[in-house]
C-alpha cells in the first residue's frame, strides 16, 4: 500500500525504452504493480486512460489512448481487471 514508484522513463523514454513514456502503468515498479490489482487506487486521469484502453483492447471500442492493444505487463494486467468489471456490469444490467 505504501510502496512508491520505481522511476519510471524519462519523457523521451531512454530510461526504460520498451516501455513507452506515456504508458498508464509501467512493468517492474512496485507501485505500478500494486494499481494493476487496485484500480481503485488509481487518480481518475489515470483510470478514465485505463478504461478508455481496456474498452479499445476488449471491445473493439474507439481509440483514446496509447493504441487498441496493452504496452506493459501491467497495463493488460490492470485492463483485464476492468474488463471482468465491465461484463460483470453488463451482465448485471439485463
Ligand atoms: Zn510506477
């Protein structure tokens, strides 16, 4: 819960260039590995991005950020997360 992020790469990403600089949550960063469990630990900038991705990924929906596919291990961790939220939701809505 109190872990801090690792540093993540710089803004022209050549601390850690597989991974992108504008990724949602980055691989090999403790924090970054707690919010792809925790959703609800996540600001609403961050979230509003990782659903926006998930509904690209999952659905097929339009394209808001970052591309219809995950960029780190813990961006498809976290939209697997939300995607089982979103058919949970569906399902409950019949
Ligand atoms: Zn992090």
């Amino acid at each position: 819960m109190s872990a801090t992020h690792r540093v993540h790469p710089n803004s022209n990403g050549t601390y850690r260039p597989v991974d992108p600089p504008d990724a949602i949550l980055w691989d090999d960063c403790e924090r970054c590995d707690e919010h792809a469990t925790d959703a609800l630990g996540l600001d609403r900038t961050k979230l509003r991005a990782a659903w926006d991705m998930m509904i690209a990924v999952e659905t097929g929906g339009p394209v808001r950020v970052g591309g219809a596919e995950y960029r780190t291990a813990n961006e498809a961790r976290l939209g697997r997360l939300l995607y089982n939220v979103y058919v949970i939701t569906q399902r409950l809505a019949r």
